[in-house]
C-alpha cells in the first residue's frame, strides 16, 4: 500500500502566510490561499507566537561555501594548513577550526561543513529575562497587576535609567510570553493581558457595526474647538457604550487630555436611562473639568440636547462609521474587555466593580503621559482648580 507524499512548507509559502496573517486574513482562509491544511498553517504561526521571524543571514566574518570550497581543494592537493590560510587571507587557527570539525583531513567536504555551519548558527540567543531571573519575576509581578509590556517597559526604563540589566523592551516581553521556548515567563501570565491571545494578531480589523441610528441636531466632531483636537487643556472626554448579553451595557467615559477612566453602571440601552445615568455622573466632576463630551452615533444619545442643558456641557458626534475618532475611548473599550468580555452579562456588574475596575486602569503608568498615571495627571488638574 502506497501512501501519499508529505509535502514540507516551503519559505516562500511560509513568508506568505505572515504577509496574510498580518493583513488581517484568517488561518483558515490563508490555508484556502495556498491549497493547505489549516493546521500546517497554524504550526507555522504557532511556532513563534505569531510573530514573523527575523530573516537568517550569515555573519560578515563567516567562512562563505567559496572559502570552504578552496579548503577542500587545498587539503586534495596536499597543502599545509599555513598554505590553505595565507590564500584565503585568513588565520591559521580558522583553517584549523574548520576543518578539526568537520571531520578532519580525511572525511573534509566543502558542502557538508558549510550545512552544518549553518545549522550550529540557527542556536537561538538566550533571552534577557532567562539570564537575569530578577528582572523575570519583576515583569512577572508588573503582568499580574495587569500592566501592559509597554507600561513595564517604560516602567523598567525610568526607574532604572543607568542599569541596563534592569531594563528590557515590551516586544522582548511579548516574545517571550509568545515563544515559551525561551523559557523565562509563564504561559499562565499570557491571561494578564488586555487580550490574552496564545498569538499575535493583525490590527486589520473592524471595531464597529454600521448599524448606528440616526439622530438630530448633532454637532459635528469637526467643529470642536481647537483646545479639544490637540488635547491641550482637560475638561474634554470621549464616550459610548460597551455592551454585553441580554441588552446590558456599560457606559465608558474617558478624559482627552489626562486618559483618566470612569465607568458607569446603565441598566437600560434607552436613550432617558443613559443620558439620566450620564447627568448624575457628569454632576459629580468640578465644572472646569467637564466642558464637552465627544460621542459615537447610537441611538442612546438621541436626547443629547437635554444632556446639554443640564449639565451645560457640549456634545459632539464623531462622522458616521468613524469610531476611530474617539481613539482614547475606543484604545478603552479594548482594555477593559479584559474585565468584562464579549459576551459576559453585564447587569449583574455593580458600581463598586465599576469603580474597581477604572481605578485598576487609572493606576498604570501610560507611555502617553511619560510613564505617569491618569490619576496623577487629573489630581494635578482638580488640584490646580481649586
């Protein structure tokens, strides 16, 4: 009985498949792509986390299959090693090397030491994180607290400016939660996240439905003042709604020029609960640190308008199908999927969660603000207004 020949991925096929996974395409229609089993494919990206590998290339100092070549020539002819070295324009000790290796004398091929050169060179570097155990366990600790790699890396960076062993980059981070290979971090700490995937994947996606109503009398985002655009001054905060099963919702808001978060519990989707829930909020904020409020087209803030004269803070609407317009409040709306993921009954969630769960977010260090925190940032604000 016959059976069928494996066919082995190839590079060009593998290069392939990170050109598509980081264009946003799925696994299984990348195998579709390239006539493949949706599990080859996944081998390949699973192999390094996702993350396309850094091309191999032979180091400058390397023997090259040329010079292997003219010692395997030398050694037929009889030559002394002194010989074989002086016309290459190398070290005796290389030539010696090279060949003590690879067999000896008798058994040299040019072929086969230049394969094995390049296999012994495919070692992989060991991983800061694996060298310095210290420096493992603070990361460690910074992921159980949730912090991102970004923030533990700018973290690491300011708090030991003239140590460098005491300092590592977020891809490093990433890498190394990714490709358990090296061996430093857990994959358990993969869940401390914001999204705890086993991989890295494309930021070629969509964030939003096009389904958003309509309503009247909005002001476009487009005719903010400048202040807001170039958050120069606090006081001007972007929000919307994140939703969960059984018609709950969270309402999210976040301020421009601080990134401090605040959550607030709506019990209904309709637009008198959410702008009643919005008011109440906005009431407890000094005057100085509420000027406007920049907001997605649902339907939950038809009734905007009462929202303004209440509270005497404008409402702009971001362009239709342009969630991307609140980017702060969008950026939010992904961290805090860690706390409350798609699909999770959020009417159940009490205040006290709510306001757990925005302190935990407005307590990390953003790169954004210098590695500060938003409470610091908005604490100066409250304190300068006073």
């Amino acid at each position: 009985m016959s059976y069928p020949t494996r066919r082995f991925i190839t590079e060009a096929e593998r290069q392939k498949i990170f050109d598509r996974w980081f264009a946003g395409e799925s696994q299984y229609s990348i195998a579709r792509a390239l006539g493949r089993g949706h599990t080859s494919v996944q081998g390949v990206l699973s192999r390094t986390g996702g993350i396309r590998p850094r091309p191999r290339k032979r180091a400058q100092r390397a023997l090259s299959l040329s010079e292997r070549e003219e010692i395997s020539r030398g050694i037929v002819g009889g030559q002394s090693l002194r010989w074989i070295a002086a016309s290459l324009g190398r070290a005796p000790s290389t030539v010696c090397r090279e060949i003590k290796r690879n067999g000896g004398r008798r058994d040299y091929r040019a072929s086969k030491a230049d394969a094995a050169a390049w296999g012994r060179a495919h070692r992989a570097k060991t991983c800061k994180l694996a060298k310095n155990r210290e420096l493992a366990y603070i990361v460690a600790e910074k992921l159980q607290l949730e912090w991102s790699p970004d923030q533990i890396a700018g973290w690491l960076k300011s708090t030991y400016p003239d140590d460098e062993s005491y300092q590592v980059s977020h891809e490093t981070i990433y890498k190394t939660l990714f490709i358990q290979a090296r061996g430093a971090l857990k994959k358990e700490l993969i869940q401390y996240l914001r999204k705890p995937r086993a991989m890295r994947r494309s930021r070629h996606h969509t964030q939003k439905t096009k389904d958003h109503g309509r309503i009247s009398n909005t002001v476009s985002i487009r005719q903010r003042p400048a202040e807001v655009g170039d958050r120069a001054v606090p006081g001007h905060w972007e929000g919307d709604l994140i939703c969960g099963s059984n018609n709950s919702q969270i309402a999210t808001l976040v301020e421009r020029h601080t990134r401090l978060v605040m959550l607030v519990r709506v019990p209904s989707k309709d637009t008198k609960t959410v702008i009643d829930a919005l008011i109440k909020q906005a009431h407890k904020l000094p005057r100085e640190l509420y000027k406007s409020l920049t907001w997605d087209r649902g339907k939950e803030m038809a009734d905007h308008e009462r929202f303004s004269l209440d509270t005497d803070i404008k409402v702009y609407f971001c362009d239709p199908q342009s969630p991307w317009q609140r980017g702060s409040n969008e950026n939010t709306n992904g961290l805090l999927r860690q706390y409350f993921p798609k699909g999770m009954d959020l009417s159940n969630v009490h205040q006290n969660r709510l306001n757990a769960v925005a302190r935990r977010l407005n307590e990390r260090p953003r790169k954004t603000l210098e590695y500060r925190t938003p409470a610091e940032r908005f604490a100066q604000c409250v304190a300068s207004t006073n």
